[in-house]
C-alpha cells in the first residue's frame, strides 16, 4: 500500500471513529429519553422505540463500549474509562436480569418496529422453503418462549408494563452515574 492509500485509510478510519461515537452518544441519549419519557406514561410507540434503543445497545452497542474500553486501556483519560467501565457493567447486569422469554420479546419487538413483516419467526419462507431456526435457536422455543410471556402477562401493554417496571429505575440510576462521571472533565 502506498503513503497516499494508507493517510487516505488513516483518515477514514478517524473520520468513522469520531462518527461512531456521536452516534453511540445519540443512541444511549435516546434510550435515557424514552425511558424517562415512560417512566412519565406508557406510551406504545415510544415503547416500541424503546425497545429498539435497548435491544441493538445491548448487543451491538456492547460490544462497541467493549472494545472502546479495552482500548482505552493504553490511554490516561481515567474519566472516559470509569464511564465506558459503569456503562459496560450496568448494560451486563441489566442483561442479566431479563429472562430469556423478556429479551425475546424485547428482540421481537424491536423487530416489529423496524419491519412490517416478522417472516424471520415464520416457518414458511417468502420462497416456500421451511426454516426451523432463526440465530441458532429453533423457531418453536422462541415461538414457546413469546407465548410464555404472553401469556403470563396477558397483553403487550402489560408486558411493557412490567418491563419498564424492571428497568426504569437502573436506566435512570446509569444515566445519573454516567452524567457524574463526565461532569468530571
């Protein structure tokens, strides 16, 4: 690779680093939002939202604070590592605590935020072919697992009830403790 190839993808690679973050930032901002938005009143399509904010920051947006950590790690900024540290422990603890039937209905009602159609827990394919998994698992124990808590709960409103019930007061505790952390600086 030559000089200008490799500036050209140093470049690159700052200019998505700097993007990745403020998109992180307006991410976790959005989740906090919606949850004090909720913690006020239920509202379906901010649940829905919601969900959608939680589920992918507890999957892609680990991940991301995970390697943002560990990469901080060679650095001296003390404050941003105690942040992305809390927020790394917070999101496991938080993962922790929801069952397999919540996250799976918390996965599947970010999936019905973002799609129209939820074909990917179907059986039957748009091309007639028969899936049976969907991530490794089978579609009938997360088909199990979504009437489970339906069922335990009687309806979508009251699920959400319950989640934000569960969630609500560790999200505004992790905003606060994170809000400290940066007044730091």
């Amino acid at each position: 690779m030559d000089e200008i190839a490799k500036e050209d993808f140093k470049q690159d690679f700052i200019v998505q680093t700097i993007v990745q973050q403020t998109q992180f930032e307006q991410w976790l901002k959005y989740l906090f939002l919606l949850n004090n938005e909720l913690t006020e009143k239920w509202n379906f399509v901010y649940q829905d939202m919601f969900y959608t904010k939680l589920y992918d920051l507890l999957i892609e947006g680990l991940t991301y604070a995970n390697k943002v950590f560990e990469s901080l790690q060679k650095g001296q900024n003390n404050n941003k590592i105690d942040w992305y540290a809390k927020l790394i422990e917070e999101l496991n603890n938080i993962k922790s605590e929801l069952t397999e039937e919540e996250f799976d209905y918390i996965e599947y009602r970010r999936h019905n935020s973002c799609h129209i159609f939820q074909n990917k827990y179907e059986h039957i394919q748009k091309n007639l072919q028969i899936k049976t998994e969907r991530d490794n698992r089978k579609l009938i124990d997360i088909n199990i697992s979504l009437k489970k808590i339906i069922l335990k709960h009687g309806s979508d409103k009251d699920i959400d009830v319950y989640i934000n019930s569960k969630l609500q007061n560790k999200l505004t505790q992790l905003y606060n403790v994170l809000t400290e952390i940066q007044k730091r600086n």
